[in-house]
C-alpha cells in the first residue's frame, strides 16, 4: 500500500477541500496523511519518517524540507499547483487541472498530466479523479527504482549479470540473496537493456521467476532503452536457445570492440548495457590484453579502462584475473558511477 503525504497551506481552502476529497474517494488503496503548518509536518515525521510520496497543493507559505520528511533519495514528489506559482521542489510530475493550465505547465516541466477536479467542474467525479490521480502515484512509485531496491536486489543483480556473462552459474560468488525483489529488478533491467541478460542468468542459476511486465513509470526526456553498440535490432538469443546471448559490436573481434565501446561510454556515458557488452569482451579467451592496452594507450582511452574497472566489480562482479589493468577509485570513476545510477532519474 502506498502512503501519501498531502501538503497544503493552513489558508488555501480550495486545497483543503481538494485534499479531503481526494482522500475519501481513495479509501483503502493508500494510506494518507495530511499538514498544513511546519508543526504538523514536524509532527507527522516523526510519526512516520518517510512516505512514498509527497503531493504538494498549491504553494504552501512554508517550504517543504526534504530532510523533515525522510530520505531525500527515495522521497518523490507531486505537485497540483491550483493555480498558483509552481514551489522550488523537484516533482516527479506536475498536475495540471485543465488543459489550459496544461499548456502553461508543460512550458516549466517535462512531466505534465491533467486531471479535472471535480470541486470545480461536472466534467468529472471523484471517483474518476481518484483513479486518474491513483495511476500517478503508482506510476511514480514505479519510476527511478534503482534507489529504492535494496541491497538484496542489487546483489542478485550483479550475481546475475556475472553467471550470465560468464556463462556458468559456477561464476556466482554467493547464492542469490531470498529476498530479492525480482519484479522490481526485472523492470530496472529492462530499461537497462539487459533483461535477456537477467534471464540468462536465472536459467544458469535454476531459479524459476516469472519474467514481470514492464512498469509504467516516468523516465528523462528523450530517455531511450540501450541497444547492443551499432546494431539497430538486439541480437539476444531470439530463437530462445539455450546458447549464452552474444552482443555483436559490427563483427568485430573483441580486441577492437572494446576501444569502440570504451569511445562510446566516453561520448554518451555508461549504460548497464555497455558495462556488460565491455565484461563479456574481457572474458573472451582470444583476448590479446598487451594489444588492447596499447589501443587504449592510442586512442587516450587507459584512464576511462582504469575507471570503469571499479565500476565493473561493482556492478557485474568482475574479478581481476579479467582485468587487462589495475581498477582505479578516482574521481571519474565515481563521475561515472554517478551517470549510471542517475540515468532513469526523471527530475534530472
């Protein structure tokens, strides 16, 4: 059940009556509290340190402090401005109530829906705007979830992406942790481009999970799902063949695939994808390390090797017998950690 904190001013009674409404016509489906002064807010946080969601009303006099209302990595949220000015707070989505205050809001924010309230038009009931505004929240309970799975899930991601790139679940370096959540990761991978991956893996594993549909959530503007380097369709097993998938990097050999990678991840950042296309190359056994390196050396590309190393360990479990250098924790390493794990981040 999702819990939703409504924030209003004590003075906007509109919104009040927004709220209550709202609240009543939800029922059950979520749990939801509601403040209208920094006391109350106070109050309520430290009865409930976080909650899923934080939909703003209008533009309350005081300012709505993410460290007063839980962990501002996971907190999300919403703002139904009622017509007045937008607040300074970075909203997953923006709710407008016409659609001409949707053309006015869509020229300030990237995401942008429109739901009627009923207070003030017959063109909808509060059941309908319940709905409407129920599909919201979960859509953005549903975006950015790298932040929200738990170490559990991001270990059996990584043990995962390790067996399948190695092809061998004799690669796992622990078993896959029974709390996991696999819809979630299933649809983290998805976006990643590497769900065939994930897949993989289970089967190497033995572990029987359901492949999850993909969530409806809110990605950045312009957000695409990765696809293998120059190639316009996957070449992913697609004749469900228990054969390990293969990323084809323009038929090259995987000596001259690598630079290509590393200039790729240089030019647009790293994807999951593109660390998992750079770990199956280095684990190729016709892998000559002495040329790629001088490649590397070439093309300026030995420090972004370094780096991405460290990045690799953590996110596919590479060990360095696969490493053609030493890893390096500097600061493009965490540059780069920074890109790949604020990629679906909707408010970036």
């Amino acid at each position: 059940m999702l819990s939703i904190l409504h924030v209003y001013d004590e003075n906007d009674t509109m919104a009040a009556r927004y709220v209550a409404m709202l609240s009543d016509a939800m029922g059950e489906g979520v749990h939801a509290a509601s403040v209208s002064t920094v006391a109350q807010l106070k109050e309520v946080a430290n009865r409930q340190p976080a909650f899923d969601i934080v939909h703003i009303h209008g533009c309350p006099a005081f300012f709505v402090k993410r460290s007063e209302i839980g962990d501002h990595n996971v907190q999300r949220f919403i703002i139904t401005p009622h017509g007045h000015p937008l607040p300074c707070v970075p909203a997953y989505v923006v709710v407008a109530r016409s659609p001409m205050e949707y053309d006015i809001l869509v020229k300030l924010h990237p995401h942008v829906e429109t739901v009627r309230n009923p207070i003030i038009t017959r063109t909808t009931t509060p059941a309908n705007c319940a709905a409407q505004m129920m599909h919201i929240y979960q859509r953005v309970a549903h975006s950015y979830l790298l932040p929200l799975m738990s170490p559990s899930s991001r270990q059996a991601l990584a043990t995962l992406l390790c067996v399948a790139i190695g092809d061998d679940a004799r690669w796992a370096p622990h078993p896959l942790p029974a709390d996991a959540d696999y819809p979630q990761l299933q649809a983290y991978a998805q976006l990643e481009g590497v769900l065939p991956l994930v897949t993989r893996g289970l089967q190497l594993m033995a572990v029987d999970v359901p492949e999850s549909e993909p969530m409806d959530c809110y990605l950045p503007a312009g957000y695409r799902v990765p696809v293998p380097l120059n190639v316009e369709h996957s070449t992913l097993n697609d004749d469900h063949s228990d054969a390990p998938p293969k990323f084809n990097v323009q038929r090259l050999t995987f000596n001259e695939s690598i630079p290509v990678l590393l200039a790729d991840i240089k030019a647009h950042g790293p994807s999951l994808l593109r660390l998992c296309e750079v770990a199956q190359a280095l684990h190729d056994d016709n892998l000559d390390e002495d040329r790629l390196m001088q490649q590397l050396d070439e093309h300026r590309l030995r420090p972004l090797m370094a780096s991405l190393l460290t990045l690799l360990s953590q996110q596919v479990l590479l060990t360095e017998g696969f490493m053609p250098c030493q890893p390096a924790d500097d600061r493009l390493a965490k540059q780069l950690q920074l890109q790949l794990e604020t990629r679906q981040c909707p408010i970036m």
